[in-house]
C-alpha cells in the first residue's frame, strides 16, 4: 500500500472531508426514526399539534442538512477517486514507456491496454464507493445497532443471530468472488488483444476475405469472456436476494415479537415502528458492506494486475551507465564477438558472434534471407535490446554505459514496419527535430524525395494524416519516415529495409542525397536488393544468425557464394520482368 500512498497525499483534504460528510449525513440517518417515535408517541397520542410542527420543522432541517452532506461527500469521495486514479494511471503509462521490447513482449498489447483503462476504472469505483460507505455502513450498523439496544435490549438480541449469518454468508461469497473475477480480467485480455489485432489489420483481413474466420475467432473470444463472467457475477445476482431474505425475515420477527410487547403493554407503537426502521438501517448497512467487499474483491484482482506492471524490471535503464553525460559524437559503431537470444536463460541464439566495425560516414549494407537476424542485430545499437554476449560500442563506448536518451538521440531509424500518426505531415516530421524550421523540414522532405508529392496535397505539409498514415501510399510512407529520420540530424542512421515500396530510381536519389545532407553519418542499410546496398563502403551477409560474408559487392562476388547466389537470381527476375 505503500506505493500507492504518495497517489492520496495530493487529494489528503477530499479523502477526508467525504467520508467526514458521509458520517454527518449517517447521524441524521439515525436521528430521525427516534424523532419519529417522539412524534408518534407524544405529538400524536396527545393530540398536541405545536409539538408535531416543531419536531417536524426539526426533522426538516436534519433531512436538509443530510442531503447538503450526501452532495457533498459525494461530490468529495468521486474528486478523490477520480484524481486517485487519474495519476495512478499516467505512472503506469510512464512504467510502459520505460519498458523495453522483451518487457512488452511478457505481456500482450491488449492486456496492456485493459490494465491502463479497465483495470484502473475497478480500483475508480471501489475506491469511489468506498470512500462513500467504508465509514457510512459501518457508522450506521454500530448508530442503528446502539439505537435499537437502547430502545429494547431483548428485541434487538433477535440481531445477534442474523449478522454473524450474513458475515459467514460476505466471507463466503469474497473467497469464492475474487479468483473468478481474476479470471474474468484474463479473458477480456485475450479478447481485447484479439480486436486490437483485427483493427489494425482489417485491410489484410478484407483482402483475404478472412472475416468469418475473424468472427468465429472473435466469438469463441467473446464467449469465454460470456461465460467467465457470468461465473463472477452469479455471486452478485446471488448476494442482493439473500441479503433482502434476511431483512425480511429478520424485519418479520421484530414485528412479531415487537406487537406482542404493544399487546402487552410494555412497548409504545412509536417505539417499534423506530425499531422497525433502525432494524432497516442496520440490515441495510450489512447490504452496503457485501457490496463493498464484492466490489473490492473484483478491485484486488485488478490491483494485482496493475501491481504486475509496477513490480515489472525493466531490463533495460540507465542505472548501470558510467558515462550518462556521453553523447554520440562521431557515429562509430562496434560489433565484438555479438551474440543475441530472445529467451531470458540465453538459449536459442538468433544472432552468433558477430563482429564488425562501422566507421564514421561509412554506408554499411546488410543482406541475408528473411530470419537471419538483420533486423534484431540492428535493433542492439540505440538498445531496444541488449546483446546477450559480448558488447556493442559506439564512439568506443559500451552502449549500456549510456543514458538511453542520449544514445538514441545520436541513432536515427526507419523501422521496417513504418509508421506514422494522427495529425498533420508536418507534426509527423518534426517527431524528428521538434524546433525544426519550416526551411530544414522541406529540405529533409527533398533530400528523402517527398517533398513533391507532399506539395502536391491541397493542403501541402498540413495535410492531415489517418491512424497509421492510411491516407498515403507504402511509397509515401516509407518516404516521410526517412524524412522524419534525416530531420534528426543523427550521427548513425539505420535503414530497416525502408525503401522497399519505392522504385529504383527514387531510391537512387535518396541514396545519392546521403552523400551530401548525411556526408558524416554512418548509414547502415538493411535491403533484400542487392542494388539497394551495392555501392555500399561494406556489405554483411548474414546468414541464420552468422555473418558468413564481408566486403565490397566486387569483393563478395569473387569470393561468397551467397553473395552470388543472391546477385544472380535478383538479376535473371530483373531480366525476365523486363522481357
């Protein structure tokens, strides 16, 4: 609870006057039944209206002041809450900003999201509610329970068996509630994930005319969500019945046993019909605190959820970096004897001891068959993952000894999946230098070959953009992020296979631009063509995780031969498009 502490300290003044509000509004609760009694007693059995008027008048006012304490702490407990939550929530998104890809990769996107919006609305409302009943039930139970003894001590023994029966029945119903609804949270993960993934890609789906499988899939999602929470919630159907059976049982021998006293003399019809009402209110109040139990045992579900991305470690910080000042200065980049494993005990290697050195300017071309690891052994420079063994330097510096802002700030990349957000084109770009000038963000826009078909929008570089950047081209896209990445200004540049949907020629322009706007920067170029990488400084060929070729295109072609394998069956595809 500790950690969720400094989330009440802001809001100290709303989680206490709402509950103080709450208890002034629980003592006019149970001033009034005895009011009535003295009305019904003495106003009304001695027919004197002047004492009806003014116990009603006095009534009147109680009743006001409870609703003015009801608003109010209301009003109180929904500010404390809410703001709870609110700040609650942007810690976690903080926490999944920090995560690195092996972190993201432990949970899946949607039961990201369902943590950050569902999970935080359960802890809203149990919070919510319990600020508005944790003090006003059990400030009514023990009023009304006080009340009533004093009235009739023999009449009000009859509750000492009915409230350990309905406190057996909550703890009952608490043990069994809460692993079910831990389970209910698991399913609406799987199926938020599952219409995550079908949302964005649903061109793919209408292309393959996969919607009925896409439904059928979605509706054993659906389903088992159905059916797990109709297991958690049967608790809930279960609980109002049995509470209102024991209030009505309960309220049926008071009135029993309570007129034969009437009968017999010793108790005043005002009297009972008081009693009736605190019998009521305590019955009542044992409803509200079921229901604040259920809830919070559906709210401990989600708290141990939330917990699971607070308690996460983040396996890549900056508390290891000696050199956290280090910025990125020159662009040299360093393989030593890299190896890489996505599993945690470090078996299954995807990259194998892989050594080369990029220097300052250089264009170095990666190549091999899709799977051969060019994609993650880039990934290890601005450390969207760690190397598993052996070190990648930059500027001669261990990468971890870096502060990851700033080495990702000397490392521009153009991701091999592209993408681009809402907004206008211009607001894309300046993802890469916020302060850019209107002047240094055409000129990116020209040396990545897009400022053409930019300027040829009505609305030019304040276009607006559809989720993902739908509304352009693959072409389009590919060119407004090496935009956006050459804006960066950045001292080594990585190209994850960026110019794939955009002809030769352009490509060749954009190539020819690095030579002049990035003379510099060490361009890294990860392509299937062969013609992509060709004029390259050095080329790597990878192959399962190895690099069993390095050179010059000439170099390689004397002496790889899947190098060769390569050039030749690109270049007969070349000849036979062309017949």
């Amino acid at each position: 609870m500790k950690r969720y502490a400094k989330y009440a300290r802001p809001y100290a003044a709303a989680f206490v006057i709402g509950p103080f509000l709450m208890i002034t509004e629980v003592l006019g609760e149970i001033m009034l039944p005895k009011m009535m009694s003295l009305i019904v007693n003495n106003g009304v059995a001695d027919r004197d209206g002047g004492y009806i008027l003014r116990m009603g008048l006095a009534m009147a006012l109680v009743a006001v002041v409870m609703a003015a304490s009801g608003i109010g702490g209301a009003y109180f407990s929904a500010k404390a809450s809410i703001s709870f939550t609110s700040d609650l929530r942007a810690d976690l998104f903080g926490k999944v900003q920090e995560f690195s890809f092996r972190n993201i990769d432990d949970f899946s996107t949607g039961s990201l999201v369902t943590r950050l919006t569902n999970d935080v609305q359960q802890v809203q409302q149990v919070m919510m509610m319990g600020l508005r009943l944790a003090l006003r039930a059990p400030g009514m139970l023990i009023g009304a329970l006080i009340m009533a003894f004093l009235m009739n001590p023999k009449l009000a023994a009859i509750l000492l068996i009915v409230i350990p029966v309905l406190a057996v029945v909550i703890a009952a119903i608490m043990i069994t509630a809460y692993p079910r609804f831990g389970i209910m949270q698991t399913k609406l993960d799987a199926m938020n994930s599952g219409i995550q993934e079908a949302l964005v890609n649903v061109r793919l789906i209408k292309s393959f005319v996969r919607e009925d499988y896409e439904m059928k899939k979605f509706g054993r999602a659906n389903e088992e969500l159905q059916e797990n929470s109709l297991r958690a919630m049967n608790i809930v159907i279960a609980t109002m019945p049995v509470m209102m059976l024991a209030m009505n049982v309960t309220t049926l021998a008071v009135v029993w046993y309570g007129g034969n006293l009437i009968i017999g003399g010793s108790m005043q019809v005002g009297d009972l019909t008081a009693f009736t009402t605190y019998i009521v209110q305590i019955l009542m109040s044992l409803m509200m605190l079921s229901m604040v139990f259920l809830q919070s045992a559906r709210a401990m579900a989600s708290i141990r959820r939330i917990n699971e991305i607070m308690k996460a470690e983040v396996d890549l910080t900056d508390e290891h970096g000696s050199r956290k000042d280090k910025r990125v200065t020159r662009g040299l980049v360093e393989f030593r004897d890299v190896s890489f494993s996505y599993e945690r005990d470090g078996e299954d290697k995807v990259l194998e001891h892989i050594s080369f050195t990029a220097e300052p300017g250089q264009v170095i071309g990666i190549i091999g068959a899709t799977g051969s690891g060019k994609t993650t052994l880039v990934q290890m420079i601005p450390r969207l993952y760690d190397a598993t063994e052996g070190q990648v330097l930059v500027d001669g510096v261990d990468v971890r000894e870096y502060s990851l802002r700033n080495l990702r700030d000397g490392v521009g990349m153009v991701l091999q999946k592209n993408v681009l957000f809402s907004g206008t084109i211009e607001e894309n770009l300046r993802w890469g230098d916020e302060h850019a000038s209107e002047e240094q963000i055409r000129a990116a826009a020209e040396a990545a070959q897009a400022d053409g078909f930019i300027s040829a929008f009505a609305d030019g570089y304040n276009t607006d953009l559809s989720q993902g950047g739908v509304n352009v081209s693959g072409g389009q896209k590919q060119r407004l992020c090496i935009a956006r990445a050459l804006l960066k200004k950045p001292k080594i540049l990585i190209l994850d296979d960026s110019t794939s949907a955009v002809d030769t020629a352009t490509e060749a322009k954009i190539r020819e631009s690095f030579g002049t706007s990035l003379k510099d920067t060490t361009k890294i170029i990860i392509a299937q063509r062969i013609g992509s990488v060709e004029a390259a400084d050095r080329i790597l060929v990878l192959d399962e995780g190895r690099i069993i070729g390095m050179g010059t295109h000439e170099e390689l072609m004397a002496g790889c031969a899947a190098y060769q394998e390569i050039y030749y069956s690109q270049r007969e595809k070349k000849q036979e498009v062309s017949a």
